[in-house]
C-alpha cells in the first residue's frame, strides 16, 4: 500500500474460473472496478464470518482459517481509504472523479486549465 504497483483481484471470470488480476492506473476506471469487488468481497467475508460466530459452535482451527482473509480484506480497504481519489458517481466533466479535499483544475476548453 506504500505506493507500489500490485495486481488488484476483478473477481472471477464465471466462464474459465481463473480469478482476473489488474495493475490499475491511480484514480482509473479498472481501480474503480478493482475497489468495487473488494468492498463487496469484504462485505461477504463479514457476513459469513458473523454467521460463523452466531452459531457458537466455533472451534480455534475454524476462526484461525479466517485470520489470512480478514486481514486481506482489511488491507485492500484501508489501502482504498488511504487513496487520494474517489469515485463522485458520475460528474460528467471529470468522468466521476474527483480528488479529496482539493479542487482539480479545470480542463474544459474556454477555462485556464492546468
């Protein structure tokens, strides 16, 4: 997370069952795609690993089996938290993003742009 290019996980391609992997420009499309599946992996993870303590039943070798994917997921969050770009839903001059807690410069034609 300290600047390094890693691949980040797209999911799984349901046709061959190979897991896709990108290295994702900062604040493009494919890191929004990557930041998407990770958020809804994480969501996953949360819920079955709720659903396994709810039942009580639990022994150490089953939660230990839960420390490696916890931990993954929590990286990729923090790792999208501790990103200086976000996804805006869609402002259609910057094609959706925009850059916390500064403005970007304006591109448009007319303007002083960058």
């Amino acid at each position: 997370m300290s600047g390094t290019w890693r691949p980040r996980s797209l999911g799984v391609d349901p046709a061959t069952g190979k897991e896709a992997f990108v290295v994702a420009r900062p604040g493009g499309f494919l890191e929004a795609l990557a930041d998407k599946h990770a958020l809804e992996a994480a969501a996953v993870l949360v819920a079955v690993v709720g659903a396994v303590l709810e039942a009580g039943e639990v022994s150490e070798t089953e939660l230990a089996a839960f420390v490696s994917p916890l931990h993954a997921a929590l990286e990729e969050c923090v790792g999208m938290m501790a990103g200086d770009t976000v996804w805006d839903g869609g402002v259609a001059d910057e094609g959706g993003w925009r850059t916390r807690g500064r403005a970007r410069p304006s591109t448009s034609p007319g303007s002083a742009g960058p």
